[in-house]
C-alpha cells in the first residue's frame, strides 16, 4: 500500500468520518487503500465500508475483510451503488481522497507526468474514454486553450494552444516528450516543473471529466447520507476545492445561495470546519505530494 499510495490527511480525515463505530461507510476514492483500511481498523464487527475506484490497478490492494465491498466504477455514481447495495435509508459517512494517486504518477506508460517520455493517456480507466493524446491532436484551437485556461490556469494559454496545434500539423503528438518540445519555448529556465505540472493538470481533468465527476459526486454524497451523517473531502488545487466549498455553503458548486422566507441560506450540508485542515509540516516533509491537500468537513442537515 505505501508504495501504491501515501495516504493524506490519515488521522484527521478518518477520525473527522466516523461518528458511529457500527456504522456504514464509503470510500470513494480507494486508491491504494490506506483511508479504507483505517476506517476498517476503527469499525466494530458490525461496520461496512463501501469503496470505490475506476482504477482497475488499485483493485489489487483490497484488503482481506469480509466489512469491505469494493466495487470498480467511477464515484460519480455513488448514490446509485448505495441504493444498489440496499442502504435505502442513507449510511453514516463518506470520504473522498480527490489527488491523483503515486502509482498514477509513477507509472510511466500511464502518462500522467512529465518525470518519464511515455504515451499521453492520462485515463484513470485505461478501457474507457479518450487519451490526452486524442484530444491535443483533434481539438480545436480555441477548446484546447479553455482547457489549459479554465483547468490548469496556464499563463497566456492562447500562445500555448497555437505552439500545440502549429507542432500536431508537422507531426501527431503522442508522446509527453512531444508535448513537452512543442510548448518548451513557452518553458522558463528556471521552475519550468512548475508550468509543466499546470498544462498536465488541465489535460488530466478533462480526459477523466474529473469537475463534472465531482459535482454528480457532491450532489450523490448528499442523497446517500443519512441525516448528522459526515461529508470529509481532501482536495488538492483551487478549481476542486472551490467547488467543495461552494456545494458546502449553498449546495451547489457555483455557490449561488439560495435563501427561504427568514433570509438563511437553505443547504442540505452544515460547515463542520470553518477553514480547511492542512497538512502538518512533519506530513508534508515525509510526502511532499501532501504540501496542497485541503481537508473539509460537513455534516447533512
């Protein structure tokens, strides 16, 4: 598991979780199961836990415990399993590790980062979906410059789709390494990491749909919850957390409040935490990639 996974936020997001020892629990984001195992090891006999990964890798790191049901699907649908698995009346809680895993990023066929020349995949499911690939060699100009804009927040992302689409007209880029030479006169000497690490992002979200897989997973967490039941969610840049707080305060991401007769802001979810929990610096000097993990928690109403 440590070498599939470092688990985020460990104590703080599974004791923030767990209110009822007894209760029913999902994961939604199993990876390599560090969160789901100490759920698990707090959990009496009569606990369950629900986990979800669309990651057919992270299915090998199931633990050997008859509480847990791990099922390989997107949590976009969250709502949909908990009703499929008969919890009708809601369950207790419902955690979300949103960050891309290490093994995603330290396999280099995957394509998830610039550290290795490997095909551009980026497919959290590798049977399903298109390739980042796909979309830098078909794309227009002006999408792929909204999606390096609105999901990587790429600095004049206008000349950097031009570079793209003026490199795939002398040749297909199928490679990092091509992507990286197509954009590398954009690339300051220095931190160069730094801008590459935003382009990649923005093509990871929009490959895996992962904004628009958050939001169906808000609104499902919120329809699966029983009422004081417990919404944790580890977000790891702007874009997911904002939408995070946003459904939190208004329920909904755009964070439009809506008000009834008495002017409060009418919300299926209460703020248990006012500002976000962050990593301790002991956390984030032993796993670097914690350094811009959020904690937020909420309770149904």
């Amino acid at each position: 598991m440590s070498e599939y996974h470092i688990p985020v936020l460990l104590d703080e997001s599974v004791s923030a979780l767990i209110g009822n020892v007894s209760g029913v629990y999902a994961d939604a984001t199993f990876g390599g199961g560090g969160h789901t195992s100490e759920i698990l090891s707090r959990l009496s006999p009569e606990g369950r836990v629900l986990a979800f990964d669309r990651d057919a890798d992270a299915l090998g790191n199931r633990p050997d415990d008859p509480r847990l049901k791990l099922i390989h699907n997107n949590f976009r649908f969250i709502h949909n399993f908990i009703l499929h698995e008969g919890y009708t009346g809601g369950i207790d809680g419902i955690l979300a590790d949103l960050g891309v895993s290490s093994h995603q990023f330290d396999t280099a066929e995957r394509g998830f980062s610039f550290r290795y020349d490997a095909p551009l995949d980026m497919r959290m499911n590798k049977k399903s979906g298109i390739t980042a690939a796909d979309i830098l060699n078909s794309r227009s100009e002006d999408d792929i410059e909204r999606i390096l804009r609105l999901y990587g927040e790429v600095d004049r992302s206008r000349k950097m789709a031009r570079l793209i689409c003026a490199a795939r007209d002398r040749s297909p880029i199928c490679t990092t390494g091509q992507l990286d030479a197509a954009i590398e006169s954009m690339l300051p000497k220095f931190a160069a990491h730094k801008h590459l690490a935003k382009v990649y992002q923005a093509l990871r979200i929009e490959v895996n749909q992962e904004m628009r897989s958050l939001e169906k997973f808000l609104e499902g967490s919120v329809r699966s919850l029983k009422s004081g039941g417990r919404l944790v969610v580890i977000t790891y840049h702007s874009l997911e957390d904002r939408m995070v707080k946003n459904f939190i305060k208004c329920g909904n991401i755009e964070g439009k409040a809506e008000k009834d007769l008495y002017g409060n802001i009418s919300a299926p979810l209460k703020a248990v935490n006012r500002k976000p929990v962050i990593p301790a610096e002991s956390e984030i000097a032993a796993n670097t990639r914690a350094r811009s993990a959020k904690l937020r928690i909420a309770e149904k109403i």
